[in-house]
C-alpha cells in the first residue's frame, strides 16, 4: 500500500447527493449516487460512457448486495435496472476519464470485478453464474488489472470495501488473540475495522441466565444469519465475522457478558487490554 490522493467533486453541491471521484494521477474516474438522485446523474457526461458499474442494498438477511454489471452507455443499462431491480439503493459507475474503454475492456473488468467480490465475500452477489472471460492481449490485461486496483481503491473509499480482504494486511493476520470458554475456543484479529472472528472458531450454545439483552439479541442475530451453526455441542463460526468492540466479539462466543479486553488474550496469556490499550 502507498499514500494516495483522491479528489471528490460534489456537482450538485450536497455530501448526500451525486459524488464524482477519482485517484488524481490514474484514468478512472467515478461517479456514485444514490437511486432517488437518477435524474441528477443523468445530468453528467460520464454516467454515458462505456464502464461498469456496481449496484448497491441488502440482500437476504439483510447482508449487502451488490450487482456487477458493464455497458457501452451505462446509463442505458441502468435505466433498465431501475425497471426491474428492486433491492439496490445506491450505485457506482467507473469508466475511463477519456472514454476509451471497449466493450471487450469492460466486459473483462465485470468478470474479474465479479470474481475478487466471491472471493472476498463480504457482499452477496445479484449476478448470476457469470460469463466467461473475454480474450485480452496479455499487455492490455496487466492495464486493465492496474485500473481495477484503482476501482478496488475509489470503491473502498466511498463506502464500499467490496474486494478488500476482511483479515486486513499480514501484519494485522499474524496477531491472533484467543478466546476459551467451557466448549468455546475462538480466534480473532483486530483490523482497521474492528474485531474479526475468524471462521472455525467455536462458541458455547447455552446462553447464562445473566447474559443481558444486548449479547443475547446478537448472538441470535448470527444464529438466524447461519453464522453460528451449531456443531454437535458446540456453535461453529462459518465465516469471518467482524464486531464492533472486543466485548461483543467475547460476549458472542461465551454466551455471557464479558469484557473482551481481558477475554481475549495472545498466545503467551498477555490481554488485549495490557497489548493494546496500555
């Protein structure tokens, strides 16, 4: 990672209206807004040109959706998406700030788009099976990869961190902390967004009857959600899960009010507290 710059023109003069960004130094250009500001969007020359774009809601239980599209005019296509696509409620569109991608470039970048968004899997996905991956010459395939470094980075920075990895950089993998319980045993690291449980961690199924209502309407919002599956006697993690405090994240595997700074502790017994906050 290095040091970037990224300039954000609001044309309508509104924060929570039509956005325009961009990575000063690099080709792509962006344009988000929200779907109730369409005819605002129409409004700029970019929302015409040939890119792809990614619309954004909630899915099924409520886990972000997203579909990943491209188009010769995007904005034709969009007009259709607003007929028959009712989930999404904002939208980014990225093309080239000279307009000098081809249909093959886009429909190469929606393929690759869509693959890392699986891979990362934090954003359940509206496209269907996908289709295959265009033919590029090698040299354009290594231009277009840089330019979706560059939509990974301007996506991320306006809210949605669709191909970021949830376990952050190596730095941040290597520090693991655990938490044990009776059958409980899980491990988590701390990224720029929180608390990370990672997936095959186990958590107690009996909640204790002094557990408070805050810990228990979580723990049985991950149940629902089919992140906590039980596992014979014990729930299991089945993905990474991010929490907003140590405490939640240590009150969700204990099935019991805890105070995570002192739960969770490395792998020579130091506390998160004493490594982290003294």
């Amino acid at each position: 990672m290095k040091p970037q710059t990224i300039q954000i023109f609001l044309p309508e003069g509104s924060p929570t209206s039509v956005k325009e960004a961009e990575l000063t130094n690099r080709l792509i250009n962006t344009i988000w807004f929200p779907r109730t500001a369409m005819d605002k969007a129409a409004k700029r020359e970019i929302s015409q040109y040939t890119g792809v774009y990614f619309l954004f809601g909630d899915g099924h239980q409520g886990k972000p959706q997203v579909y990943i599209g491209e188009g010769e005019n995007c904005w034709m296509r969009l007009r259709l998406h607003n007929r028959n696509k009712d989930f999404w409620t904002h939208c980014v569109i990225c093309v080239a700030k000279t307009n000098e991608f081809t249909k093959t470039d886009v429909k190469f970048l929606e393929h690759y788009c869509l693959d890392k968004a699986l891979k990362a899997g934090r954003y359940a996905t509206d496209n269907g099976t996908g289709s295959l991956e265009p033919s590029v010459s090698e040299s354009r395939k290594y231009d277009l990869l840089d330019h979706f470094d560059t939509i990974k980075i301007l996506l991320a920075t306006l809210g949605y961190p669709l191909f970021e990895d949830k376990r952050g950089d190596k730095a941040q993998q290597r520090k693991v902390f655990f938490c044990k319980g009776k059958q409980a045993e899980a491990k988590c690291i701390v990224t720029d967004e929180g608390y990370l449980v990672l997936a095959g961690s186990t958590a107690n199924i009996e909640n204790t009857k002094t557990i408070g209502t805050g810990p228990k309407a979580l723990r049985a919002e991950l149940i629902e959600k089919e992140v906590l599956v039980q596992k014979g006697d014990v729930f299991e993690f089945t993905s990474d899960q991010l929490f907003k405090s140590p405490s939640a994240a240590s009150s969700s595997v204990l099935g019991r009010s805890s105070n995570g700074w002192a739960e969770w502790k490395d792998k020579s017994g130091k506390t998160m507290d004493t490594l982290l906050r003294q």
